[in-house]
C-alpha cells in the first residue's frame, strides 16, 4: 500500500513539475513587443474556434494520460492486493470512476465541439 501511494505521489509530483517548467515557455510564446499592431486590422483575425479547439484538444490530452496513470495505479493497486476483498474493491471503483469519468470528459468534447459548430 505503502508502495502505491508513493508511486501516486511521485506522478503527481512529475505532472505538477512539468506544468510548472512549462508555464515560462507559455508566457515567453505570448510575447511582449505589441509595436506596429494598430496598422494590422483585428489584428489576426476574430475567429476563436481554433482557439477553443487548440485548448480542448490540450486538455483532453492532458486529462486521458491521467485517466492512463490511474488506470496503472489501480491495476497496481489490484496485482498487490493479494486476495484482500476491501484493496481489490477500491482498485475495482478507482477503474470505474476512471472510465466513467473518461466518458464525461468525451461528452464533454462533443458538447463543446456541438456548440461551437452551432455558432460558426
């Protein structure tokens, strides 16, 4: 047991980490010159879908590698159970919480996308 929330913590701890190193080349992309944009009109344009799209598409990403992580864990979580019923029901619920929570963010996407299309 000792041994699983250890290996959970540590994956918590790479993912925080990596987003945490991420953010300055986030806020490098963003830039700080603005010179010269009061001659280009709106200024690339007012469609935001690719934008609503590109960010979808990033957590989505973001959120099946966790759905995957968790999916290990709790299969982990199974293997080292070794017979004990109450172990093997929490790994049991944590892959049905995983997969429920998987379809969720999946209609999730198909609402967004829906609406999006809807306005275009």
């Amino acid at each position: 047991m000792l041994l699983v929330r250890r290996t959970v913590q540590q994956a918590y701890a790479s993912a925080l980490s990596t987003f945490v190193l991420l953010l300055p080349a986030i806020a490098y992309a963003a830039g700080s010159d603005l010179g010269g944009t009061a001659d280009v009109p709106l200024a690339g344009g007012t469609n935001i879908r690719p934008t609503i799209l590109k960010i979808l598409n990033t957590v989505l990403s973001f959120l099946a590698l966790l759905a995957v992580i968790f999916i290990i864990v709790a299969g982990i979580r199974l293997i080292v159970s070794q017979g004990e019923d109450d172990q093997k029901d929490k790994a049991k619920k944590t892959i049905i919480y995983v997969a429920v929570g998987l379809i969720v963010v999946l209609i999730a996407k198909v609402i967004v996308t829906y609406v999006i299309d809807t306005f275009k």
